[in-house]
C-alpha cells in the first residue's frame, strides 16, 4: 500500500502540467459582475459560456461515444478536450498510470477526477481564459493548441486592448493580441482539431484568406462608443470608449446565417449547374468536423411543382476498423466538400424536362444526420435548418 501512494505522489507532480493557479477573487465571471456586467450577459449568451461536458450535448456525447470505442475513460479523454474547451483546468495531462488506476478504481480522490469535478470548468471560455493570457507562443508547432501554446499571467493581472487603463480590482496589462493581433488570439485554439488517429478534420488558421477584417470583426462586433467598465472613474463619471459586444455569434445563430454564402444558378445541356460563392476569409462549412450545407430544388412550371432534388454538402469520416464514424475517431476523411475561403464551388442537379424556373434554398445544420444518429442527439438545434439563402431561376 505505501508503494502505491508512493507511486500516486509522483503521479500528482506529473499531471501538474502547466497549470496556474487562480485566486479566488477572479476565479470565474460572478467575480467580474459588479463592473462589467453587461460584458458577462453578451458572454453568457455565447457557445463559449457552453464549453463543458455538462452544458454542450453534442460535447459530452463526443466524448461518451470515444470513451466506449477506444476504451479509454472518458475522464482522461476530458483532459485532452479541456486544452481548449477548458483550459483552465488544474491538469493538462493524463498517462497510461491514470488508466491502470481507473482500472483498479483508485481514481476517486486522484488529481484528475478533483481537477474535472472544479466547478469553475462548467464556465467552459470565461474571463480568466483570454484575460490572463501573458504570451501566446505561436511559433510552436501546429499540434500545440490551447492551453498548451500559452503561458498565463499571474492571478490578479488582467490583460486586454487598452494602453491607459486603470482598475481598483485588478492590475492591467495591455497586449497586441487584443489588438491589431487579435486574429493569433483566436488561433490558439480555433485551428488545427485533430482526431485520435492524427488526422486533422479541421484547420481554419491554413484555409484562412486575411482580408480587411478579423474575427473580431464579425464574431465579436465592429469597435462602436461604449464604455469598458460601469464603475465610475472619470470623475464621478463612467469612462466611454471604443468597445467591441463579447459576443461570439458563430453556427449555432440561426440569424447568422442569413446572406453568409451567395448563390448564382444556370442551365448547362441536360443539368443545371448551382454555385455556391463564399466571401467570409475561413471555409463554410469549417470549424467543426461534421456541419452540413444543405442544397435543395424544387423545379416548377408556372406555379405546378415539377419534382425536388436535395444534396447534403458535408464531410464522412472513417474509423480505422473501416467503418462510418465521428470526426474524432477518424482514420480516414471523405473530399472535402466546404466552399473554399473567397472562393466557389458549383454542383449540378439534373434538369427537369417541361420545367420553366427552378427554386433553390440552401439551409446549414450543425450536424449531419450519419454524426447524429451516432450520437443519439436529441436537443432540437442539432437537426434545425437554417436558411442561408435562396434564389429562383428562370429556366
Ligand atoms: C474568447 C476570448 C474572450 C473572452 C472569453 C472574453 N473576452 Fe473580453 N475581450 C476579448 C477581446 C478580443 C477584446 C478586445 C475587443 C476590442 O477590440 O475592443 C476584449 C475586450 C475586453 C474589455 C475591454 C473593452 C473592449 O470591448 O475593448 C473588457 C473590459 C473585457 N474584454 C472583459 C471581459 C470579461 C469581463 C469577460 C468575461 C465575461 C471577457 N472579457 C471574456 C476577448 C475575450
Ligand atoms: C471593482 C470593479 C471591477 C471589478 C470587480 C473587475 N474589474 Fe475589470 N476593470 C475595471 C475598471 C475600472 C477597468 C478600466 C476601465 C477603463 O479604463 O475604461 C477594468 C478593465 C478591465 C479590462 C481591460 C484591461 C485592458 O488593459 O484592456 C479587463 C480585460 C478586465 N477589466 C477584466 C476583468 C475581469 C475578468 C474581472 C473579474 C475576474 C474584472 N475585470 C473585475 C473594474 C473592475
Ligand atoms: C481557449 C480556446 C479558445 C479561444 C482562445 C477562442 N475560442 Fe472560440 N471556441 C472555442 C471552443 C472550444 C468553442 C466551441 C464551444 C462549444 O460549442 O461547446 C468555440 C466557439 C466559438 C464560436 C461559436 C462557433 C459556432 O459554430 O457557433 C465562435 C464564433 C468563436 N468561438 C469565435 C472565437 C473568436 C472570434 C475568438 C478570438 C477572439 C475565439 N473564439 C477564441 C475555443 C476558443
Ligand atoms: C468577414 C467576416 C468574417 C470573418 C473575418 C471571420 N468570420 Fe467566421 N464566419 C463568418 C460568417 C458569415 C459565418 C457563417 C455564419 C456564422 O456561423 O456566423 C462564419 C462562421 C464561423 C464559424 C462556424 C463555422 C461553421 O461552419 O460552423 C466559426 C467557428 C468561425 N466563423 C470562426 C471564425 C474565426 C476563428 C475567424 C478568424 C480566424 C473568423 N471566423 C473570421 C464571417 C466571418
Ligand atoms: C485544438 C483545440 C481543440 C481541442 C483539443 C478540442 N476541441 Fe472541440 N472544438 C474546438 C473549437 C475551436 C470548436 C468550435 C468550432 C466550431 O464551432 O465550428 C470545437 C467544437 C467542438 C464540438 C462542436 C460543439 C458544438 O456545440 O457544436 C464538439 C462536439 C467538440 N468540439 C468535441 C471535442 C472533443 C470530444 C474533444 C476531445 C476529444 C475536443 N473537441 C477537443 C477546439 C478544440
């Protein structure tokens, strides 16, 4: 028995990772509410305030459904998640130890399951993750994401976009990847997703085209007047700056959505050729491993209905035993069948004879039906089809 807890001290250095400890005082978003409210709600309302095991269903289900195909716990798969959906947790790492004490169910009151059970997790994305970022160390090599391509601040130090600001609170830094860098702060995490078997399913960073604007831009807000703080301190006033809404509206807003992609349609012989134009900077659909662009047609003549066709644009995934599977557990990859960044794709449906215009719509769904069904996902968002747009074209 003493070997064991021997063996078990050694193993607690082990997984103390890279980890930074928080102080109570800024440990989660309730502590930032008394002068930065309204920045909480913005949050609150994103998918970056979901990033957790027990807010995300489509999350949990992933990391369920990879626990019982490689028959690893599922607490140790959380850990190699939490680097970016998480990354403030106390461990950044398990090893084969942590398995044969999972095995031998010595895992209760180890490091890893203390450092899972934190409440603080369940804000997934909060404050503390981009505000106490010190350096990003983009140099690293590719594979190198979340927590461990950072170094944080010490507790107590927050770090953002303004040179001259000044808090009771807290102290503040400033740092240019709030700024004119801000893409690279997005990147830390926002590229280079890869499945148990090395492959990588997405990487929006090398399919990204840097145009005028950022992500910021267009997932946060344009900088418009507002005011960083509530608390007044411009001479019994509050301060009025130029902010940009915390908002982080991405594929799960429906309203998102409407106009992303254009669309343009003609006849060509016997079919007729759609194409779909992408003016965003990053692929659509990219992100995530298994979104889905939905084309559909309805030919008419006059008002009289002439028939439908209907094609999912979305990537298949397959495990190393051969079989369909999630993105995750992918070996091999399907073509990619997103819409290149500022770029086109067309596809052709085959013409309907007497048919004098064709009505085309084109929806996105977070998940397609094969990834779905997989997962048993139930909440309604994941099978909503949202329009992106629609066109009718006379024949
Ligand atoms: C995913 C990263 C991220 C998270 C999470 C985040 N912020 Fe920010 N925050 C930013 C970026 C980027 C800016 C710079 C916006 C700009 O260009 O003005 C910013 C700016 C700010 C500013 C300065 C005002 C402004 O808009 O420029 C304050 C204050 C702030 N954040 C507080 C918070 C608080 C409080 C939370 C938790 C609810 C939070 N942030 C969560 C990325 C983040
Ligand atoms: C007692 C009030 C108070 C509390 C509580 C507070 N802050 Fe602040 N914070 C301020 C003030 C005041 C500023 C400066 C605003 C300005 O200059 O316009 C500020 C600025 C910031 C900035 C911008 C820094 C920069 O250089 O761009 C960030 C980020 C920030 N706070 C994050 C947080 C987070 C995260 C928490 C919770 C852990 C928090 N604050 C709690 C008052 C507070
Ligand atoms: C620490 C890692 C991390 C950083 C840094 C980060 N994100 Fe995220 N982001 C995530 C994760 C993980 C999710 C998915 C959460 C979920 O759905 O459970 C996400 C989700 C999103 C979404 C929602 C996507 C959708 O399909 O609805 C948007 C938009 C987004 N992030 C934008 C940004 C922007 C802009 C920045 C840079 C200012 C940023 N993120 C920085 C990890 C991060
Ligand atoms: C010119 C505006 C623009 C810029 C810049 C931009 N995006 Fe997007 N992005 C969009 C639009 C439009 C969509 C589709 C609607 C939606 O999901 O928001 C989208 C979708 C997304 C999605 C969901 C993709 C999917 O297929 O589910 C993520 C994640 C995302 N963007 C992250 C980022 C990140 C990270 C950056 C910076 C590297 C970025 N975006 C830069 C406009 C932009
Ligand atoms: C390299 C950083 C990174 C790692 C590691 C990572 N993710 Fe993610 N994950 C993201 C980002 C960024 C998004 C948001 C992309 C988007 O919405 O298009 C995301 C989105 C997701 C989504 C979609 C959630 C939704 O609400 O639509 C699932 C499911 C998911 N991740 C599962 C996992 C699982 C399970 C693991 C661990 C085995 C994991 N991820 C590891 C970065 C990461």
């Amino acid at each position: 028995m003493k070997g064991l807890i021997f063996i078990f001290a050694v193993l607690l250095q082990l997984y103390a990772g890279s980890a930074v400890e928080l102080d109570a005082m800024y440990s989660d978003s309730t502590k930032c509410k008394a002068c930065h409210h309204y920045i909480i709600e913005q949050w609150e309302s994103s998918w970056h305030a979901k990033s957790h095991y027990k807010n995300d269903e489509y999350f949990r289900k992933t990391v369920d459904y990879i626990g019982r195909k490689s028959r690893r716990s599922t607490n140790a798969i959380q850990v190699g998640c939490a680097s970016c959906h998480n990354p403030r947790i106390a461990v950044t790492e398990t090893d084969i130890d942590y398995e044969i004490m999972v095995a031998m169910k010595l895992d209760e009151h180890s490091e890893v399951n203390k450092a899972l059970q934190n409440d603080l997790l369940s804000e997934g994305i909060n404050c503390v993750v981009c505000h106490n970022i010190d350096k990003i160390h983009a140099d690293l090599d590719g594979s190198k994401r979340g927590v461990h391509r950072v170094s944080w601040m010490k507790s107590g130090t927050m770090v953002g976009p303004l040179e001259d600001a000044f808090s009771p609170y807290h102290k503040v830094q400033k740092r240019d990847f709030f700024n004119e860098e801000a893409d690279t702060l997005c990147f830390v995490c926002h590229a280079n997703d890869r499945s148990e078997e090395g492959i990588v399913f997405t990487n929006m960073e090398s399919e990204y085209r840097k145009g005028e604007k950022m992500c910021v831009d267009c997932h946060m807000s344009p900088r418009h007047e507002g005011i960083a703080s509530t608390l007044r301190i411009n001479d019994g006033k509050q301060r009025t700056r130029l902010v940009r809404d915390h908002l982080f509206a991405g594929g799960h807003v429906s309203s998102m959505w409407n106009g992303a992609l254009d669309l343009e349609a003609k006849s060509q012989g016997d079919g007729l050729v759609v194409t779909l134009i992408n003016p965003q900077p990053h692929n659509i659909p990219s992100g995530f491993g298994a979104r889905e662009l939905i084309l559909e047609v309805e030919y008419l003549n006059g008002s009289e209905a002439m028939g439908r066709h209907s094609m999912s644009l979305t990537r298949t995934y397959t495990s190393k035993r051969g079989k369909p599977t999630i993105p995750h557990l992918a070996k091999e990859m399907g073509p990619d069948m997103s819409v290149p960044a500022h770029g086109k794709k067309s596809v052709k449906f085959p013409l309907a004879k007497g048919a004098d215009a064709a009505s085309i719509t084109l929806y996105y769904r977070l998940v397609n039906d094969e990834v779905r069904g997989m997962l048993e996902l139930q909440e309604p968002i994941w099978s909503e089809k949202m329009l992106v747009n629609s066109l009718v074209q006379k024949l």
